[in-house]
C-alpha cells in the first residue's frame, strides 16, 4: 500500500533533514536538494532491499547472488535506479558547491597565514626556475586544518618565452566532500609580498561520481539479456551462450 511504499523513503528525508538542521545547513534551494534526494535514494534502496529479500526467501540464495540476479532479470528497471542515484549525486554536488562556496583573496607575507573556511593557509615561500622555454614562480603554500598540516600546495605562474605568454596554474586538493583551490595572484620581489586567493568548493567530486553512476545505470539498461545474446549469436554463427 502506500503507506508501506512511502515510509522508508520518508524516514530517510527526515533523518536527513534533522542532521541537516543539527550542522546548521539553513532553508533554501541547497537544503531542499538535500531532503529531496534523500527521499529518493531512500526509495532506490527500498526496490533494491525488497527484491534481494524477496528472491532470498523465495529461492534461498546468497545476498550478492540475489542482487546480481535480480539486475540480470530486470536490467531496465535495475538500471534506470542507478541512473536516478547518478543523477540525484549531481543535483547534491550542483547545489552544495553553489551554495556553500567559500572564497578568500588576502595578501600575505612570508609566514603569515589565511583562513579560509576550515582550512588555515601558510604562505611560506616563493621557488623559482627557469629553462629553455618558460619561467616558474611558485607560492609554496602550506594548508593545516584542526592543529596539523595536511598538505602542501604549489600555485604557479608560468611566464612563457614564445610567446610571450603568462599563465596560471592552480594547486588543488580534492577529496570526497570538498576541493580546495589555491592560486598565486600577484607577488611583488620588492616586499615579497604574496597575493594568495583560495576557494573551497564542497561536494565537487560528487558531481564525478554522479557521472559514473549515470555510466554504469545506461550500460546496465542497454545490455542486452541472455536470450537476445544466444538469438545474435545463433545468427552469427551459431556460437551458444549459456544462461543466466
């Protein structure tokens, strides 16, 4: 019935929307995104909860057996679930980086620090080099976050000599809930004096794994069963396939 349908999917937005509210995420588009796509995954995973459970108890077989079996038999339906768990990380990513995007551009001296976000940032020094065809200036940037140093980032400018051409490079570091941009804006020899922008944007590589989601839900879909396998088969020659 309905209620049966509907009360995982429901459950699940809840508990989304009371962390939400406990990490201070405040209403809008972005927290709205959040709830709605919990409630959807909370509905994907229910299909696929319910199907392995129904062939287990029908046909006593082991979970991952169940569940390939289950995505072997019903490829379009199985698929497009995927499909909508690939599309619903790309609305999260989308509406996370928007909303909650951080950006920070502060002049610093050697040593001195900028905090942007979570993130403490140390400009330390600036590295050159140079060969046949362009010249280096690196800002070494040192990047702490709750009292230890978790990396080291190096943004460039590169001054090419044919053409005359500068260029700059972003040091990134990237992880499953957030990337972290830094560049090298300005620097004056003079003062030794570095203009460092950083920005932060949350949720970034989720808009990644979306694609990837999105990827294997189509290959799922468009594969073809066994039966249209031994039929293209057969008609190529007459090569079996075995069954699922």
């Amino acid at each position: 019935n309905l209620r049966r349908a509907f009360t995982a999917p429901v459950l699940t937005a809840l508990a989304a929307a009371a962390v939400l509210g406990v990490a201070g995420v405040p209403p809008g588009f972005a927290y709205l995104t959040f709830v709605l796509g919990c409630f959807a995954l909370g509905t994907v995973g229910q299909e696929f909860w319910r199907g392995v459970r129904a062939r287990q108890a029908m046909l006593h077989e082991s979970a991952p057996r169940a569940l390939s079996r289950l995505v072997g038999k019903n490829r379009r339906r199985y698929g497009g679930y995927v499909i909508h768990v690939g599309v619903v990380s790309a609305f999260v990513a989308i509406a996370a980086s928007t909303a909650f995007r951080i950006e920070v551009t502060q002049p610093l001296k050697r040593g001195e620090e900028m905090q942007v976000g979570k993130f403490r940032l140390r400009y330390e020094r600036i590295t050159t080099a140079e060969d046949a065809h362009l010249s280096r200036l690196a800002a070494e940037v040192s990047v702490w976050r709750d009292g230890r140093q978790i990396a080291t980032l190096a943004p460039e400018k590169r001054f090419y000599k044919k053409p005359q051409q500068p260029t700059t490079e972003v040091a990134m570091r990237s992880t499953l809930t957030e990337d972290l941009y830094v560049v090298l804006g300005s620097y004056d020899r003079d003062s030794d004096l570095a203009t460092i922008q950083a920005y932060v944007n949350p949720l970034v590589s989720w808009l990644w794994l979306g694609g990837i989601f999105m990827a294997c839900g189509t290959i799922i879909t468009m594969w073809p069963a066994a039966a249209e396998r031994r039929a293209t088969a057969f008609a190529l020659g007459g090569a079996r396939v075995p069954a699922e």
